[in-house]
C-alpha cells in the first residue's frame, strides 16, 4: 500500500501540523471514448493529458513511497466493450477485470507511450468501462432497497440528454455511471484500511466528461454509503492541473473548484 501525506496535496503555504495525516490513495487517470467504425477501425478520443496527469502523480507516490498505488482508466464506448475492444485469447477472469495490457493494439498505441515514458507497467492499471459500470449500476437497483430520490438520481425513463456514451433510451443516469466508475476505481476495501481512502480523479471536460456530473457521481458515490474522499482534478489541453477540494463524504461537493 502506498501511504502519502496530505501536504503531498497542497501548495507549500496551506501545510500545516493538522494537514499531516496519512491517506491511501487510488487514482483515475482520464475518461477516454472508444468507437469501432464499420470500416473496423478503433477511433478513440484519448484524455491523454488526463493520463499523463494521473500516471505522472503516480509516478510521484512511487518516489515517496516505493510502490505505486493502484491506478485506473475509464473508457465510454459505444458497442459492446468486450467484442470491439479487447484482444484475443484472454481468460474470462481478464475480460471481467481488463487491464490496460488486455486492450487492442490501437488503443495500447495510444496510451502505451506515456506509462512506457514513466515505466508504469500495463498490466497495472486497470480498465473500467462503460457496459461493467452500467451492469452493476443496474443490479444495484434491482437488488437493493434504496430510497425513492436515490433511484431517481440513479435511472430515469428519458435521460436528460446523451453523456456518458449513453444512448437516447438509455435509463441509466450518467450520475451513476460515473459513481460506478470511482467505486471501481478506488479498488480497495475502505473498512479495511487503517487511514482514510482517497481517490484521486484526473480528467478533461468532453462533452461525455462533464464537470457537474462529476460532481453528481461523487455526491451519489457518498449518499449510496461510500466514505472514501474524492478530489477532481480538472486537466487542461495544455496539460496544467487545477486540482480541486479533498472532498469527504460529509463535505459539500459544490465546492470542489479551488482558485
């Protein structure tokens, strides 16, 4: 496990004794969007600075830490993920959990270069997608008992409009497909963990990647009973960070964005 300080977090002139807990960090790096043309060609619209941003932090724990924390990708798509986008020969255990390492060629050509750049093995970071986030999103609601406005913020009969990769019928909320993805993302057990679980989420905004619905998919994440904090990181085109608030389940999420 790789445990940080939360000065590792803030600028210089914001640490002090109280900020010097130790946290457990996870970290997702980017919200990319896969399609398969009817030529067969894979087209992606990579949040490669997003990436960069995510494994360069991790890359940053390993040198405080000596190990890297886990670390995760997410992909929208559209068709389904495990015929269009994984290679051939892979166990079903892989197919369940992909890594990165399992994908295609093209999108491996794509991302591979920048974990080479920092020698983040492949098989490292994990690959969440869309349809796993969807399906389990959907056996929540059809498993659990949840108060009527929770499934109202997780399924509705219209979306209100296309995010996510989502379709025009779909009834899954982008709201809970994001929280879906920072539950996976987090990839340890939080009642397990003697300190706090953070997750770390680097992203660009993209018209299937917006801001409020990360915020929405944080907010839903702590109402369904996660305690793990969330911090969104907003990457720009020219790869600068504008970190955001350390939020907690109890904090207030509309708050994320710091000056």
């Amino acid at each position: 496990m790789a445990y940080i300080s939360i000065a590792g977090f803030v600028a210089q002139n914001e640490m002090s004794p109280a900020l010097a807990r130790l946290y457990e960090v996870s970290i997702l790096a980017g919200n990319s969007r896969l399609e398969r043309g009817d030529d067969g060609v894979v087209k992606i619209e990579a949040q490669l600075q997003a990436f960069k941003a995510g494994l360069a932090y991790a890359d940053e724990i390993r040198r405080h830490t000596g190990r890297l924390p886990p670390i995760s990708v997410a992909f929208d798509h559209k068709g389904v993920f495990r015929r269009q986008f994984l290679r051939e020969g892979l166990s079903n255990s892989q197919k369940r959990n992909p890594r990165l390492s399992h994908l295609c060629t093209e999108i491996i050509d794509v991302f591979g270069p920048v974990a080479d750049a920092l020698s983040i093995p492949l098989d490292h970071v994990l690959v969440i997608h869309e349809d796993s986030a969807r399906t389990h999103a959907e056996h929540v609601l059809n498993t659990v008992p949840l108060p009527a406005e929770l499934r109202h913020r997780m399924a509705v009969s219209a979306p209100e409009h296309a995010t996510c990769g989502a379709s025009g019928g779909a009834k899954i909320t982008c709201a809970a497909i994001t929280s879906e993805y920072f539950c996976k993302a987090a990839q340890l057990d939080e009642s397990a963990l003697p300190v706090q679980l953070v997750l770390e989420v680097f992203f660009e905004s993209a018209p299937w990647s917006e801001v409020l619905a990360y915020v929405r998919g944080l907010q839903l994440a702590h109402a369904l009973g996660k305690k793990f904090g969330v911090r969104l990181n907003l990457v720009g085109a020219d790869g600068a960070v504008r970190k955001g608030e350390l939020m907690s389940a109890e904090g207030d999420a509309s708050s994320w964005l710091m000056a």
